[in-house]
C-alpha cells in the first residue's frame, strides 16, 4: 500500500519553524510599550503653570508631544522588572539637547511623569523644558507608575540604572521616530531627584561613558552625604517630615533583608509603615499620620543604640548609597536652599568640599533662598539658565 507523506510533510515544516523561532533574552533599557500621552500647546504648559503657581522666565515655543515608554529594568536583587517613564519631544525640526530629569520624593505611584504634565511636577518640568526645544526624559522610578514592586527609596546603584535604562529606552524611541538628538545630555532633579541625579552622573562615568556622554549636572538640593544628614536629623530630635525616615527605614529594611521594622519604630508605625509606601497613599497623609518628635517615632532602645554607634545596618547603608566618593569629570552646580531644614544645606556644602579636595572639578555651589519646598522653583530655574548659558556657547 502506498503511504501518505502528509505525515512527513507536516513534520518537516514544524522542524523549519521551530529553528526559525528565536527567543530574545530581554535586556537592560528594552522597549515593552510606548503610547502617546498627549500633545500640549505653549498655552496649555503655561496654564498648567499658572495652575501650580510657577513663574519661568522662559519663552515656550513649540508644541510639545509627550510619550509613556515601559522599559526593562533591574530591581535591586538583580532581576528585570517592568517600569515606566516618559519623553517630551518638542514638535518642530532641529538637533535637540537632551535634559535627564529626576523628579522629587513621591508617594503615590500616578503623580508621575508618564502619566503628563498635568499629573506631576516632573511632568510639567518635561513639557516646559521640551516646549524650549530639548528633550526631555523623566523616569518614574520603581515602586511608581506601573511598578508594583517596594520603592528601592534611595538606593543610590540601583536608582541610577533605573534612570540609565529610561535613557536607553528613550533614544531607541527616538531614533525609531526619526528624532535627532545632540551629544549635550544634562542631568538635574530636586530632593530625591538630586540624589540620583547625583548617583546617575558617577554611574554613567565610570560605567557608561561609552554610550552617554554628560556635559553637565546640576543636583538640586539632595541627601547626597546621606550618613551625616541621618545624624543630623538624629540629633534634632524632632523633623517636619517624619515621612522620609519612615519611606528610607521601610526601603532598606525591605532590600536589605533586615526585617527589623519593630525593632526599629514603635506601634502602630512598625506595621503601619509597609502599607504606607504601596504606591497608594497621599504623602501628606503620610506625614500627618507619624509624630515629628523622634522620641514618639522610634523605639527609646533604637534611639540609645544610634547615638552610641552600635546601628551598624543603618549606618553602613546610608553609607553605602552616599555619593561623596566619585570627582566628576563633567561640569557641577550645586544648587540648594540656604535655609533648607528637610534636607539639610550642609549636603551642598560638604559634596562642594569634597570635589574641592578631589582636585580638577568644574564644581560650583548656588545658593538660592528658601526652604526645601520654597527653594525648589529657584533652585530649578537656576539650573535650566544654566543649561541654556551651556546650550548657547
């Protein structure tokens, strides 16, 4: 009888198409989404401006689009998760600079900028900055937009590859819509925003100087030496926002592995602390919720062992993720509130010192008036004139 060779057929062609399967292993700043956000107007910018009460002395001229990108990158155990971010693109032809910006301390995971300019401050900074003619990239951290993982809240390595792979995902993008963009890549972000633009420029020039090459930063008002300005607030005994020693305790309790939370804050702050930074709670409702004075925060025991020197897993870890240990080659302004009593002057002082004593750096300190929130205007309008001083050379 004769045999079919339908059988053989199809075997062949199953055998053809599994070698022609090829898997990609995802990296480091792959593209898993982009989606358009919107397309603002100079007068749209300026009403959000209005809106929020910021005055720039800025001419906005072109229209701007901004773009959600969803990227792969490392959590801090190593492994590749999801996060988002966004890239405002001014609508017009040219060459565009390219700003890096790191938003401030945030609690809730949709006041980010890939959710626009009117959800975010880093949003509204994206599109004002992108309507004078730069691109503008803004990651929204993990922990934030649509990561669901606990914030790695100043973790310096980390939050700077965070940044570094919103940077790959976004000139991939661009380079697929056709957007030319120049050499010039600055860097600056206020608060939290400060400390990884800080981190974020000594990764990129030990690590990554072959592929991104900044030509300035401007840190804004950081915890850049992060050990003192624990002991600082330590040794007040009582701060405004409370907040920030909770989100530092419960991020490197978590990503640490110490499980130590109770031994750390008293109840109901120990168990409470955790739901406080699930990416859905209002940050004044936070820091309303906890005491400004230490001695009803913490534990009298964790209190006493601190200031004996004996919290060696706090102290090697604010350690660890303090920038005062790379000389920048790229130009520096720091720039800081002088009466700033959140994150205190003293973290501007002591990096400037510290470059001083590096030797060779192009390190400047601007002083603005102002705490940390009434500063944080100036503060960013001195480092978009400086940028625009570099741009016009």
């Amino acid at each position: 009888m004769k045999k079919s060779i339908f059988p053989l057929i199809l075997l062949l062609f199953s055998l053809t198409s599994c070698e022609k399967e090829v898997t990609k292993i995802a990296e480091r700043g792959d593209i898993i989404t982009t989606r358009q956000i919107k397309i603002y107007t100079p007068k749209e910018i300026q009403d959000l401006l209005v809106i929020r009460k910021f005055e720039v002395p800025f001419t906005l001229e072109y229209n701007v689009k901004a773009v959600k990108i969803a990227y792969m990158t490392p959590q801090p155990d190593g492994k590749l998760v999801n996060a988002t971010g966004a890239v405002f693109i001014p609508e017009t032809q040219g060459e565009f600079p390219v700003i890096c910006f790191q938003h401030g301390t945030q609690t809730q995971r949709h006041l980010v900028p890939s959710l626009g300019a009117g959800n975010s401050d880093a949003g509204l900074a994206g599109a004002v900055a992108a309507s004078m003619g730069y691109v503008c990239v803004a990651a929204d951290y993990l922990g934030l937009g649509e990561s669901y993982i606990v914030p790695p809240y100043l973790l310096a390595e980390n939050s700077a590859n965070t940044v570094i792979d919103m940077l790959r995902a976004s000139f991939s993008y661009l380079s697929g819509q056709g957007v030319q963009t120049s050499s010039s890549l600055y860097l600056t972000g206020y608060s939290q925003g400060g400390h990884i633009t800080m981190a974020t420029h000594h990764e990129i020039e030990k690590n990554y100087s072959d592929e991104f090459q900044v030509k300035a930063a401007a840190p804004l008002a950081g915890p850049y030496d992060l050990q003192a300005t624990i002991d600082t607030v330590m040794a007040w005994g009582t701060y405004k926002q409370p907040i920030l020693m909770a989100y530092l305790m419960n991020s490197y309790d978590h990503y640490y592995g110490w499980d130590r939370l109770s031994e750390i804050f008293k109840e109901p702050y120990a168990s409470d602390i955790p739901g406080d930074f699930d990416g859905s709670q209002m940050m004044n409702k936070i820091n309303n919720g906890l005491p400004q004075s230490l001695d009803s925060l913490f534990l009298e025991t964790f209190i006493e062992d601190y200031e004996a020197g004996n919290e060696e897993d706090i102290r090697n870890a604010t350690s660890e993720n303090s920038l005062l240990n790379f000389v920048p080659s790229a130009p520096v302004r720091l720039i800081h509130g002088d009466a700033d009593m959140i994150v205190p002057y003293s973290n501007s002082l002591a990096a400037k010192e510290y470059y001083e004593k590096g030797g060779k750096a192009n390190v400047k300190l601007i002083t603005v008036e102002g705490d940390h929130e009434g500063a944080a205007e100036a503060a960013m309008i001195a480092a978009m004139l400086w940028f625009e001083l570099l741009r016009n050379k």
